[in-house]
C-alpha cells in the first residue's frame, strides 16, 4: 500500500481542499491518470498518478481540507 499525499502547490501553501475526485475505490488507474483535483488559497491543481493502480481508500473527501503532506488516500501499485 502506497500513501497519496496533499500536494504543496506553492511555497507558502499549508492546507489544500480536495475539491473532486475523478477515481473511486476500487477503480484502476493508469500513470498520469488525474485522480483528483486540489484547491489552494490562489491555485487549482490536479493530483496525477506516477504510476499504474487500484486506488483503495480515500482518506480525504470532496471538499475537506487537509495539511499539505498528510496522507489524503491510499492505493496499491499494479
């Protein structure tokens, strides 16, 4: 099991909103897949796979904050 993290999208970036996913759990995803789109103060960006997987669990749901770095799902590398 790999942890997907809170991207830190600028330097002074300290919390993210996920603001939607575009993989649920148990869905495959390939590399540079977007799994899901991030939302800081000035910027929106999307978080993309380095890697083929099975997305396993989203710890982090459409609209919640998290701290950059946190673990915001987990997934299984294929």
């Amino acid at each position: 099991m790999i942890e997907i993290v809170m991207p830190r999208l600028g330097l002074n970036m300290e919390k993210g909103t996920i603001i939607k996913w575009h993989v649920k759990e148990g869905d495959s995803f390939r590399k540079d897949d977007v799994l899901c789109e991030v939302e800081s103060e000035k910027s929106i960006g999307d978080v993309t796979a380095d890697f083929d997987g099975i997305l396993l669990r989203i710890l982090v749901k459409e609209n919640e904050e998290m701290e950059v770095i946190k673990p915001i799902a987990e997934v299984e590398k294929q």
